[in-house]
C-alpha cells in the first residue's frame, strides 16, 4: 500500500503509516488521516479501496504542485 502512495508522487507530501499492536494500523497525509483500519472493520484494504487511497493522495500532491506553482 505505501507503494501506491509513493507512486502517486508521495516524496510531495507528509505520509505517515502508523502500525500498532493488535493490527492497528492508520494511514495521514499531510497529518490529516485519511485510513483508520479499526474504523473499517478490522479488514485489510481491497484494492478498490488502495485506490481511493492513492487518489486521495494523488490529489494532495496536486494541490502541493498547483500551490508551489503560484508562489
């Protein structure tokens, strides 16, 4: 899954994955946190749902492009 997200050009925004104890494991961008495993029942992210993941960073690092490019 961290693939996914480097691939959609991560190296332009703050990913931070956090695993725990008990299978705990969040997803931020940018510190807002964009996956909670334990508020999606405990299961492993399908694919469908890594690709929302990765859209949702895909569009964080558009946002960080289109920023830099005004200044």
């Amino acid at each position: 899954m961290v693939n996914e997200f480097v691939d959609a050009g991560g190296n332009l925004v703050s990913i931070e994955v956090r695993p725990g104890v008990s299978g705990v494991l969040q997803v931020y961008v940018d510190g807002d946190k964009i996956y909670d495993k334990a508020e999606e029942g405990n299961e492993t992210p399908h694919l469908n749902r890594v690709k929302e993941l990765k859209a949702i960073v895909k569009d964080r690092v558009d946002s960080a492009k289109a920023a830099a490019a005004a200044d």
